[in-house]
C-alpha cells in the first residue's frame, strides 16, 4: 500500500527583546545560573506580570509577516501545571484568542512551489532550565529563561516529507530573521521545534494516528527524526499494526526516537484567562505601523533578484538565505554591469573566504560598492579575474577599494602587447620541446607557454592577449 | 498608650507637628499595647520592633520633628495584614507554608505609606492566604475580638481590624476578596474601606483571587480611612491592572453634607435572613440619613442571589492557580522526605496548607477542569457581568447604596464549624467585589454589646461621594467614638 | 441576640432536591492535578463538602445566560505595556535564598522521575 505523511511543526521562537516578556529583567544567552532573575521571574508571592511593549510589537510583526490576520482584540490566558522549570506552576500564554491566525508561507516543495498553511501564533513566556544530576537523584533548576519572550507558531499540517518540513522551517526562519524578529539560532534554542506525523493510505482524506517529536536541536535532525519516524511508522502499518498516539524524544546519538509520554498522560493545563493582565486592544493605527516595520521579505527579494538581475533562481534563492548578504548583493549588482558576475563573485569567493574566517558578511569591511568597483576593473581590462581573486581577500581584511590595492601592489595588468611580446619572444626561446610539443598538435603545451608569460610578470598579464600573442608568434 | 488614645491620624500628626509627641513615643506607646494586651488578642504574627523604633528615630533625625509638610502619615505606625510583602520582614500569609519567608521586595500600597514616614510596627494576622470570614484559618493562632474575646475579629482581615479595635496602632492595611476588611470592620467595630478595584496597586499583596483583591485601610474614623486612601491610591507600574486617573482630594471631599444624596436600599439584601438587631441598626441608620436630607429609596439587585455561587467558583478558581506556586522549590518549608519530585510536591502542599485552603484549592481546581470550565467557571463569569449590570442600573438612580456590612455580629470561634455557613456570611459584601466598586462599613451601633456595621456601596472611583456619605453619617450617628472594653486599662 | 439563623434554608431545600454529588474518584483526580495528597479519611469528607459547594452553585446552571460576555477582569480596557528597558535583577545568591535546597546558585528538586 501507496502511504502520504503528513506533518505539522510546532515552532518556538525567541524575541529579540532586551528584556524578558513580563518583567525587567535583560535577555541574555549564557549569563550565571539564577542571574537574569527577579522577584516576577520567581513566582514569589505578590509580584505581577507587565507586558513588555516590544515583545507584543514583535509577535505582532511576526504573524504579519506570515500573513497572518491579527486579532484586534486578544488575551493572556494561564496555563496550568507543576514542573520545577515553571516557578508559578503556570505559564502565561494565549489559548483561545491567538494575536494571529490563519497566516501561510510558501515553500519551493518537491517538485513545485506549496502554500503551507500557519494555523495561529501566540506569544507566551518561555520556562527554567533544568539540570539532571549525574547520580539521578536529583535535579538542578536555572530560571534565567524564564520569562524569555516567545512566540509559538503552529502550522497547518500541510507538509508532506520531511524535506519539506526543513523548507518550511528555513522559509520561518529566514523571515523572522528579516523582521529583526528573532535570531532564530536553533543551536542557542532561539528557535526549537516539535513536529506532528502521521501516515494515512493515499487517497485517504481522514488522518492518520499521529505521534509529537520533540528535542529535535537542528535542522538536519528535524528530518532525520521525521524520517526516521516516518519509517517507523510505515513499518507498523505494513505490518498490519497501528499507531500509538504518543509523544516522543529524538535521541541524536542513535538518531533512533524514544517514547516519553502516552496520550493517557495528557495534561488537563485548566487554561483560563490571566486576571492580571489587560486584554490586548489593538487600533488600526497600532497595525499600520507594525506592517511599515516589515521590510522587503526573501519570497519578494528572491522573485525581484530573478527578474531586475535575471538571476537563476538558484542563485537567488542563495543570496537571499540572509538579509544581510541580500542587501549586499542588491547594492553590487545595481552598480555592476553583469549582475550575474556579482552573485558569482558573491557566492564563490566571497562566501568561500566569509566561511574561511567564520564571519559574516556585514563583519568584514568590503562594501558592496566597493565589489562592483571590483569587478569593473576586471571588465575593463585593468586586472585579470585571477589578480581580482587576491585583490578582493585583500578588501575583505583592508577595507581598502580595489584601486588603491591594486596601484600600492603594482598589480595593474599589462596589457601592452610590444613588452610581451618582447617576453614571449623569450618564453618561447627558452621552452623549444614545449614549442614542438605544440607544433606536433598537443594542445596542452600552449597552457604550459602561457604559465611562464604569467610568472615571469607576477600574473600581471592580460590573459587574453598573452594567448594570442603565442599562439601567433608560434604559427610564424 | 495615653497619647494615642482617641486620637485620629490628623490629631496625632497636629502633636507630632507642635513637638508636643515625637514618633519614637508612639513606637513605644503602639509596642506597649501590644506587649500589654496582644497576648489576648492575638493580632499579630510577627512585630517589627527593632524596625520601627529604628525607622523613627532616622525620620525624627532627619527634621527633629515631623514637619506638617511631611504629611499626615510621617511617623503614625500602622500595621499590615500579613498577605502584604515587606521586603526583609518575614511574610507567611498566616500559611505554614510560607513559614520563615522573607520577601525581597515590599508592596507598594506598604511602600507608599513609609515613603509617606509612616512606620510599620508589625504584620497582622488573617485566615490562611485571606480565605476566611472568621481568623480562624489562621495556620498560627485565632485572632480574638476585642469586643469580646470569646468572639471571632471576623476576616479575613481579622488581625488588621483587632489591632485598631485594641487601639495598637491608628490604622492597619487589609485585603478585601470578597468581604475581607468590611466584615472585620463591623465586627470589630471599625471602619473599613475596599476601594475600587483597580485604585491601589495589588503589587506586592499575595494573591488570593487576583481580579477581587483590593487594598484598603482599617482605621477608627472615616476621616483616617479618607488619608490612608490618598496615602496609597493611584497608579503603580508593577501592576498591570492598576488605573491611570487622577486621585481626588479625599479629605476635601468629608464635607458633612448629603443633603440631596440619592441612597438606594437594595430590596433583595433585606429579603434574606438577616440578625433582627442588625436590621433595626440598619434601619435606624437610614433614619438618620433622611434626617441629614439624603433621600432614601428601594432599588433593585435581582442577580444577588446568584452572587454567593459565582464568588465561590471564581475566587477559588483563581486561587487555585495563584497558589500552584507553593510547591516547595523556591520558597517556603518543603516536606523533606520525598523520594521524588511528585510525592515532594504532594507533601509539601498537603503538608502546608490548612483544611479551608485545600478546600478552596479542590473547589477551583474543579471548576477550572476539563469538561466543567463551560458549567462552572465560564457560567459564573456569565453571572458576573450580570452582577455588574445590576449595579449599573441601580447607580442609574442612586448615588451610593446602604446594606448590613453582615447579617450578624461578630459569632464565637467554632459556631460556623461548616464552609458554607461561613460563606454565607459574606453575602452582602462579595457582590461588591464582583463588580469591583468601592465599599465601606462604618460602625451603626451595638447590639447585645457587640458592633454592627452599615456597608456603604459607590460607583467606581467615586470614592469622594462614598466617603463622603460614610463621614456624615458617622458625625450625626457618633458611633465611632466607642471603644471596647472586653481588655479594660489596655486602651 | 440571635446566632442560629436559618440562613442555608435555600441549601436545604435542594439537598433534597438535586444533589451534586461527586465521586471518590472525582476528589482523587481533582486532588492530583491540585498536587495535593489526601487521605482517604480527607477524600471521604471532602466528598460531601464539596459536593455540597457545588451544589449550592447549581443556581448558575438554572439561568439562561445565552448572549451573556464572561467577566474575568474589571477595570482596565486599554492595554498596558512597560517599555523594554532593562532594570537590575536580583544575584543568584538573592535568588535562592529562601530556597528550601540549593546548590551553588540552582534550586536543587527530587529527581523528576520516579525513584
């Protein structure tokens, strides 16, 4: 039997705020144990939660920019229950009255571009951390995350492999980030993900038996665990089995999935509306000026690259994986000639050299008009493409325009043909078996001819013209 | 305790002024009284005594004498219900639970008045986490009534409004869920204020049931009530719920006039039963109103008799919630011999808190469950709208509204040995807090020996028009002035 | 004076009537998700006081509240936000302590498992 999968992905977002949702607290990544903690952050007796004003505006920027409709009117809502990492044994999140819904993104998918569909997202407080000890007998509880801005965004479950659960998560991603949003750095939980699957027979429009994947810490185990998953479940029905709808951990050194919890433990969380904090109203004025925060996203750069630079779309989809190396390419490649060069040089060298240093693209000095600068000299003959290659790790680490490296390194190309050929003259004297190689029809030997031209100017020779001049002085 | 006798906060602040007192001589007279007589009365859970004759001698330094610029609160003691946080002062809630926690932040309602130089001289008794009408459900000891020590102080605010009945201090803080600082106050024979919700900030209160509480003043006069209010009204950015407006002159508004003051009874409080010497209190204080000009007439609160259920699932609901926190992690006493995490839980919280808050717990825990939030809690939400509406309607017509604060006096410890005979007791203040509008109970007389209290109702932020209703009454009725004399020399 | 008043009649008469009656089973479920242990002593007489609490609120089921908004705030219908700056936090040493059990600036908990 012919199965279809079917998956949802539950994805957790921290906002870039400066401090936590509900209280003063500063957000800050790998501070001491308990030192980004308040009274509020405690739950102690008495103390009160107040709404950060850049939590709500970016929760709000986020569902906009997943083309969600927002609520003008929404709540807090108290979800209930007892575990050491939620110090008021509740968490303040949002259950019937999400700040947005209905929202979508667009995937490149298997074989043609999906919509897939964004169900709700809500802003919630994230919860402690907590610390097994070794011997088992007891656990350690940070609370420094509590209270971390999050947004949770649930999806329809439209995606049907795991590849297209990792496009939908890069998609998610890459907004957020273009929002100013959320780093949205899975590594440092800035980003974290469960995931629904379930099987059901093709053609079949009920679902399936679902199970919830949880701890998936990447990308690639995302679909690893989907996959492995997806198999298992397969195996089962093959089998004539069923499904047990159950909740389970990805276990990344097995790269196997571990049952943790069954549907029969589900929680009773006993939502009900926080009295302490005022509903959410929200004018049109208020909207208004959250949608003129969102920038040009990378579904509109990527379509924009494709048509005004007449890139593929491959490459677009490249230089648009981050807004900073998109801008950067937007401003090259509208002052160069050959866009089509730019995104070349960006996604060769450039990224190439960026990855070498482990930076990013707005962390080395080189402008983007300075790589057009860059690649005019190349078209107009002033340096060959291999000096250009030293030339621009030299403007990556010196900042310095290609001129100026290029007249302080005595790097122009020599393009005067009466001083090479005065050297091919000498080449050509001092390489006799190369000159009969060739003459006897092996090709290759003229490469070999060119190579001495290159070194004996330091690669200053114009190329094109080097090759002509032998070619000609060899047919003589 | 000679100076502080009979004497309001605007007399104590006139002889702290004239340097004929200074604040370290009401430190010492507030901590003899106690010393003297608390023993019997039971008012306090913890006494700050080095704190505060420390806190006086540094605000005597400072100007030698309390200047009148400094105003009316700078130096006067007071106490605080022990639901308030004061940071470095142990603060129990009355709970076991809470036993030896000492909170690193103070409420602001507390913070206010000693910014004002008020000083605290200790923390008050109540029922457990404010759930109860009698100080019973201390998890300490009982609170006894002034009045009559064989009696209850009422509650939850008992030991706040048995402080200022045995003359301790001037005025004490409380917390008003459903009746909290009212129904102490008629049973102690004092005043009493809940403001509207939303007034005084509840940073810094424990929560009981977050959408009912409110901070109010116990004082002896409605006057002091009037100054204590202006001392800790208004805007807090700690919480959320708290309202931005501009706080009124409370005092300007005692002007002893209500002629012409529209006073609705609500015809459905005086259907039910109802102590006969309270009725006849109750009705003599009517007279006196008409006698004053105020004009008095029937109105109407037809969902008041839902108003007891609805309370009764809301606040529990909420509480069950609020007190999830208490689980033996971050503070408080945990039960020590829990083989894991779950039965550390159980036993700590089975361990810590007392019947009646357990009960509250299971009740709210009920309402909140799946498959009754739509029958129970969301319903009794229903009502509450339905409550307010009322409200609405009848301040369409009057301008205040006048009940019993209580359909009886103060009762003897044991006599409500079941829940909802206790609950009953808060029949005519838990409306008030449903709809979140200001009330106070003002002393109308004794029967039998014990007080009676007159509940006054408002409109929201009309706490000048309630006040000022409250204050004329209490001048032509003169009931304020007494004392009681169940701990003789003591006052 | 008068301390006996009749003042649960309208519970007496719908004792008889209709009562709530909740299960041992219900008091035992209610009681773990509250996190509360109860003996069965407790359960057997939490069975009747709550039961009779619910009771009483039977009333609520009787009114037609079709159309009626909930109430669970009263007050503020603006919404209220602080700005995002930062104030200083407590130290980890403030942090924990009233803790019961700490360990060098962590709440130290039973192991989460079943031991």
């Amino acid at each position: 039997m012919e199965f279809e999968t079917v998956i949802g992905l539950e994805v957790h977002v921290e906002l870039r705020t400066r401090t936590k949702i509900f209280c003063s607290c500063a957000v800050e990544f790998g501070a001491a144990s308990n030192s980004r903690v308040c009274p509020v952050c405690l739950g102690s007796p008495g103390v009160l939660p107040v709404l950060n004003e850049e939590a709500l505006k970016l929760g709000i920027r986020a569902a906009l920019a997943l083309s969600c409709e927002v609520r003008r009117s929404s709540k807090f809502d108290r979800k209930n229950y007892f575990y050491p990492d939620s110090p008021k044994a509740y968490q303040i999140s949002q259950y019937d009255e999400p700040i947005g819904e209905r929202g979508c993104v667009v995937i490149a998918g298997t074989s043609a571009p999906r919509s897939i569909g964004i169900t709700r997202i809500h802003l919630e407080e994230d919860a402690g951390k907590l610390t097994h000890s070794p011997f088992g007998d007891a656990s350690l509880v940070d609370l420094n995350r509590v209270g971390i801005p999050l947004i949770e965004i649930v999806s329809e479950p439209d995606l049907r492999t795991p590849d297209e659960a990792r496009q939908y998560l890069e998609e998610i991603k890459s907004i957020l980030q273009y929002c100013g949003v959320s780093d949205c750095r899975m590594e440092e939980g800035s980003l974290r993900c469960d995931a629904n699957i379930s099987l059901r027979p093709v053609g079949q429009a009920t679902l399936g038996t679902k199970t919830e994947l949880k701890n998936m810490n990447s990308f690639r185990n995302v679909v690893r665990g989907l996959e492995y998953e997806q198999e298992r479940q397969r195996a089962v029905l093959m089998a004539g089995g069923a499904i047990v709808q159950q909740t389970l951990r990805f276990d990344e050194a097995t790269g196997t999935t571990i049952v943790m919890r069954s549907k029969e433990d589900a929680h009773d969380y006993r939502y009900f509306p926080d009295p302490d904090l005022p509903r959410i109203e929200l004018t049109q004025a208020y909207l208004d000026a959250r949608r003129a925060e969102i920038p040009e996203l990378p579904a509109q750069m990527r379509a924009r690259f494709e048509q005004a630079y007449g890139l593929p779309t491959y490459d677009a989809l490249v230089l648009t994986s981050t807004q900073r190396l998109a801008r950067f390419f937007d401003v090259a490649a509208s002052q160069a000639v050959d866009p089509k060069a730019v995104s070349n040089w960006l996604m060769g060298d450039v990224l190439g050299y960026l990855k070498e240093m482990g930076e990013d693209i707005d962390a080395q000095p080189m402008r983007p008009e300075q790589l057009a600068g860059l690649l005019r000299l190349i078209d107009d003959g002033t340096i060959s493409t291999k000096i250009a290659k030293t030339v621009l790790r030299d403007m990556m680490t010196s900042g310095q325009d290609a001129s100026a490296i290029i007249e302080q390194q005595g790097l122009v190309q020599i393009s005067d043909e009466a001083a090479l050929r005065e050297i091919a003259e000498r080449v050509i004297a001092a390489n006799p078996k190369s000159v009969e190689d060739w003459r006897a029809g092996k090709e290759k030997a003229l490469g070999s001819l060119v190579g001495q031209m290159m070194k004996e100017t330091k690669g200053k020779a114009n190329p094109q013209l080097v090759n002509r001049l032998i070619v000609d002085m060899l047919r003589d | 305790m000679s100076a502080m006798r009979g004497l309001g906060i605007r007399a104590l602040h006139h002889e702290l002024a004239e340097g004929r007192l200074t604040a370290s001589d009401l430190i010492q007279d507030s901590l003899a009284a106690i010393e003297t007589a608390d023993g019997r009365v039971g008012a306090f859970l913890h006494v700050t005594r080095e704190r505060a004759l420390t806190q006086a001698s540094a605000g005597e330094g400072v100007s030698g004498v309390p200047a009148p610029a400094r105003g009316l609160l700078a130096g006067i003691p007071f106490a605080a219900k022990d639901n308030l946080c004061v940071e470095g002062v142990p603060t129990t809630c009355a709970s076991r639970i809470l036993e030896g926690y000492v909170p690193p932040h103070t409420a602001t309602a507390v913070r206010r008045i000693e910014t004002a130089g008020g000083v605290l001289i200790g923390k008050a008794n109540l029922d457990e986490f404010a759930m109860g009408s009698s100080t019973e459900n201390s998890g300490f000891h009982p609170t006894h009534n002034p009045w009559d020590l064989t009696r209850v102080p009422g509650g939850s605010s008992g030991g706040s409004a048995a402080a200022v009945a045995a003359g301790f201090v001037p005025y004490a803080l409380g917390s008003d869920t459903g009746g909290s600082i009212r129904q102490p106050a008629a049973f102690c024979g004092v005043v009493g204020l809940k403001p509207t919700y939303g007034l005084v900030s509840r940073f810094g209160l424990v929560a009981f049931a977050s959408s009912l509480d409110q901070i109010g003043p116990l004082t002896r006069s409605v006057e002091d009530a009037a100054i204590v209010l202006q001392g800790i009204a208004g805007w807090d950015e700690l919480d959320s719920t708290s309202v931005q407006v501009d706080i009124p002159d409370y005092l300007a508004s005692l002007t002893g006039d209500v002629a012409g003051l529209r006073v609705g009874v609500p015809a459905e409080y005086f259907e039910t039963d109802m102590d006969q010497g309270v009725r006849d209190r109750v009705m003599e204080a009517l007279d006196t109103l008409r006698r004053l000009g105020a004009e008095v007439r029937t109105i109407r609160l037809p969902h008041t008799r839902y108003a007891l259920s609805a309370y009764y699932l809301i606040a529990p609901a909420e509480a069950s919630s609020n007190l999830a926190r208490y689980d033996g992690v971050r503070f408080g006493v945990r039960a020590n011999d829990a083989p894991n995490l779950l039965a550390m839980y159980e036993r700590t919280r089975s361990a810590g808190f007392g019947p009646e808050v357990k009960r509250r717990i299971l009740i709210g825990t009920y309402a909140l469950s799946s498959g009754y939030y739509d029958a129970y809690y969301k319903r009794a939400q229903q009502v509450r709208t339905l409550i307010r509406q009322d409200f609405q309607t009848a301040f369409a017509e009057v301008d205040v509204i006048v009940s019993p604060t209580t359909p009886t006096p103060a009762f003897r410890f044991g006599e409500k040995a079941d829940p909802l005979t206790m609950y009953l007791n808060d029949i005519y203040t838990i409306p008030v807090n449903l709809a979140g509008l200001p009330a106070i109970s003002v002393p109308c007389g004794l029967q039998d020996g014990l007080p009676v209290g007159l509940q006054l109702i408002g409109r929201p932020f009309d706490e000048p028009t309630l006040l000022r209703a409250a204050h004329a009454y209490e001048q032509a009725a003169g009931f304020s002035g007494l004392r009681p004399t169940a701990l003789g020399e003591v006052q | 004076m008068t301390s006996e008043l009749n003042l649960a009649g309208r519970l007496g008469e719908r004792v008889e009537g209709h009562f709530v009656h909740l299960t041992t089973d219900d008091v035992v479920h209610v009681a773990a998700l509250a996190r509360l242990h109860v003996t069965s002593e407790e359960t057997e007489s939490l069975v009747l006081e709550l039961s009779r609490i619910l009771d009483y609120a039977r009333d609520l089921q009787e009114l037609d509240l079709t159309g009626v908004p909930a109430t669970s705030q009263i007050g503020i219908t603006t919404t209220v936000v602080r700005a995002d700056e930062r104030r200083p936090s407590l130290t980890a040493a403030e942090a924990v302590a009233n803790a019961p059990d700490e360990d060098e600036g962590m709440f130290r908990v039973p192991a989460v498992l079943e031991g």
